[in-house]
C-alpha cells in the first residue's frame, strides 16, 4: 500500500488559495483553484480552469516556503502556510525595473499601458509607467517582497508508472487525460490527441515533458506517436433509371427478317454523354491537417 505521507519527488494533486499579506495587514488573493473563491474576490480568469492541479515535491519546483511545509504532509490534510518573501519570490530588484522607449513596443503592436503584462526582449514584465515616449517596465516577480499566505489541501498522489506519467504531461502542458499511455519495459508509447498536430504550445511543452519524464520517472525510452486517417471519399448514392415507356408493342419478328429492327422515335436520339467518375480525395500531407 502507497504511503499517504507525501516524500520528496512525489507528485501530488493540491487544491489551494494563494494570498499575499499587504504591509496593513489585508490580504489579496492571487492564485485559487476554487472557481467560487475567485468570484467571491472578483479575480475570476476566463481562461482559467478551475480544477485541482498537480505539482513535484520536493524538487525546487515551488516556492520554498511552500515545498518544505508539503514534505511530510498527509493527503486530505489541509495547512496554512506563510512564507515569508525569501522563501517565496525573493526580493525586489531594482535593477529589474526598466525604461524603454514606446515606439518599441509600438513595432510590435503593444499599444503600453499601467498594469500591462507584457513580454518583451524575451523577459515578462508589467508595465508601471506611460509618459512622454517613455515606458517603465518592471520584471520582477509580482510577488517578489511579499509575504505569502497558502491554504493548501493535497487531495492525492501519483501511485503508478502510469499515473506520474500522465500527471507530468497535465503539469507541463495539460490535457493529460487526452493522451493514450502504453508502458512496457522502461518504455514509453504516448499516443497524442489530435489537438496536438496544430498546437504551437504543444511544440514547445514537449521538450519540457521529455525532460521531466526523463527526472521523474524511470523510462529509458520515449515515443510520440501521431496518428493520420485517410479520409474515403463518400460514395454518391445511383439514381435508378426509369424504363422509358413504349409508345406501341413491338412485335416479334419474322423468320423473315434480316436485320434487328429499331423502334420508331418521335425525336432523334441524343447521343450519351460519357460517365464523369467522381474526383478522388488527395490524401492530405500532415502539414495540411
């Protein structure tokens, strides 16, 4: 039976609120996986799932603070944890606070604005300040020198191979209940949904998750497999043709007769047009789907 005291390099599932605890003493939320408390504080995100979400223990992926409370922790336990700003987001760096002309970011089409997130010259950051062409952009950690407050319930953990697998990809990327798993050997088969094929983030999860299978778990080998239907082009139901309808009874002939004879006509006969046969599909390359 798996222990249900979480160890270091266990990875856990937590429901949690977030909150920073301002210099008066309030605190403002800043991150829930609860879809009312979010309501409750106006911080709803839209695009925003609002579900329990998993997390490795231990290993430098949270804050400090928060990784050493968690080790030792019991499933179904809830804490409430304050880390203090150099076990959080470390200190403010002044020298993280930069101008930069507008017209930079009027060549990307960024029109600045106070409390903008912005990403630029490869750094994320917010926008503190608009005036005459000039833009103060600070890429601090937002919560850099503050005081954080967790209220954080791990509700279960990864038992199997299986299970640490699909918890990495819904960690580094998402949607792991979408991918099909075949482990045999210290190998892995991963099967990709077909969101994938187009999904630019996707191009760019994948190495992280390889990464992070590769420190995780204990798979030698990795595989991504895509798979591509070939479309059938759907078969156009015949048109029954109609007997056409004689005008008079045609009579048997003679012993007489030399040749066939043909039945009178009231008009000329159109010749028939040739039989058009119906296009075939081109197999699309995976680059069209």
């Amino acid at each position: 039976m798996v222990s249900e005291t979480i160890e270091k390099g266990d990875i856990v599932w937590l429901e949690y609120d977030a909150r920073t605890i301002n210099p008066n003493g309030t605190q403002t939320l800043f991150d829930t996986t609860h879809e009312e408390v979010a309501k409750k504080e106006g911080k709803v995100d839209e695009k925003k799932v609002y579900i329990e979400t998993p997390v490795v223990v231990g290993k430098g992926r949270l804050f400090e603070g928060l990784d050493v409370a968690l080790v030792g922790a019991k499933i179904g336990e809830v804490k409430e944890v304050i880390i203090p700003a150099d076990k959080g987001a470390g200190a403010r760096d002044p020298r993280l606070v930069e101008l930069r002309t507008e017209r930079e970011f009027l060549r990307q089409e960024i029109n600045p604005e106070v409390g903008m997130e912005v990403f630029i010259s490869g750094k994320h950051g917010i926008v503190t300040a608009v005036s005459a062409g000039r833009v103060r952009v600070d890429f601090n950690n937002p919560l850099a020198g503050k005081t954080l407050k967790y209220v954080v319930k791990p509700t279960r953990k990864a038992q199997t191979p299986e299970e640490r697998v699909r918890a990495v990809i819904d960690l580094d990327y998402g949607l792991g209940d979408q991918f099909k798993i075949h482990l045999k050997d210290g190998s892995a088969e991963i099967r990709l949904p077909d969101v994938c094929k187009t999904d630019e983030k996707w191009f760019v999860s994948k190495f992280r998750v390889v990464a992070d299978l590769r420190e995780l778990t204990e798979l030698k080998t990795i595989q991504f497999l895509e798979e591509y239907e070939k479309k059938e082009a759907k078969a156009e139901p015949a048109t029954p043709v109609k007997a056409e309808a004689l005008a008079t009874e045609e009579k048997p002939a003679s012993a007489s007769d030399t040749k066939p004879r043909r039945r009178a006509t009231a008009t000329k006969a159109k010749p028939k047009a040739p039989k058009e046969e119906p296009p075939t599909e081109r197999e699309k390359t995976p680059e069209e789907l």
